[in-house]
C-alpha cells in the first residue's frame, strides 16, 4: 500500500531533476551565446564598441600618467604644492599638450632614469554661435496640420497633401 507512493514521490523527483537539468542546460546554452556575442562586439574592429573601449582606454592610461606626474611633482616639492586659482582658470579656453623629454645624451627613452615635462597652451576658439536666420523654424509634429495644396507640374486637378 505505501510502496506505490514510494514510487510516485520517486517519479515525481526524476522528473522534476530531468526538467531543472534540462532548464540549466538552456541557461547556459543561452550564457555561451551571449559571451560569443560580447566577445564579437568587443572585439570587431569596425565596431563602436571597440572603438568606444579604445578611446576609453586610452583616456584612463592618460589620466594614470597625468596623475604619476602631478604625485612625482608634489613630491619633489615636499608633498604640498599651492596653487591659486585663478592660476588655474589661465589654463581655460586653452588646449594643453604636456611634452616628455629624455635629457641630452640619452638614446633611448626608456633607457633614461630622468625626464624633462614642459607644456605647451593653445588658445581654443569657441565655436561661432548658430547663425540666426528670418525664416521660422519647422513646426513641431504636433503642430503639423494637414492642408490641401495644388500640385505643382501635375496635371490640373491634382492635389498633393501636406
């Protein structure tokens, strides 16, 4: 009498061991794809992707090296560096070039245990304001009204709609 039970409550949990296996088989199945894909798109060279973590890379190498100079700076003058700011605001508007050098006499750059910074300022223009015109801008969609109007180079009776 209970051994059927036994047996049912057993059928049950294969089945439902079957149906959770076949579940994670999906999932991940599903996880590989996704990865082939990410990968595809990190990688493909005419991507935006690519080119965006490119730059974006780039940028964080430039950050890294902007912050080792400025840290090696201040620490030549004694770990504290005053600056005003309004020695600061002479930089805005300007495009700054940051230049390394190897002292004289060295080949190689990478052989050289000092180097020479120096910057150079380059005055940015603003962009010129949009030029302002007499004819009015487009109307929005919603305002948009259809009208009728005679059609131009079609034969009389013709209408196009606006």
């Amino acid at each position: 009498m209970g051994h059927g039970i036994t047996k049912e409550k057993k059928a049950k949990k294969l089945y439902f061991l079957a149906q959770a296996t076949r579940e994670l088989e999906r999932a991940q199945t599903e996880i590989n794809r996704l990865q082939a894909e990410n990968k595809l798109l990190k990688e493909d060279p005419n991507g935006v992707i690519k080119q965006f973590l490119d730059q974006y890379n780039s940028v964080v190498i430039q950050n890294n090296r902007m912050s080792a100079l400025c840290a090696a700076l201040i620490d030549q003058l004694n770990g504290r560096v005053e600056v005003t700011k309004e020695k600061i605001k002479s930089f805005e508007g300007m495009r700054l070039t940051i230049k390394i050098e190897a002292p004289e006499g060295i080949e190689k750059f990478e052989d050289s245990d000092r180097y020479i910074f120096s910057y150079e300022a380059t005055k940015v223009e603003p962009p010129p304001p949009p030029a302002k015109t007499d004819t009015p801008s487009p109307p929005s969609p919603s305002q948009t009204q259809t009208e009728e109007k005679p059609a131009e180079g079609l034969p009389p009776g013709s209408q196009i709609m606006v």
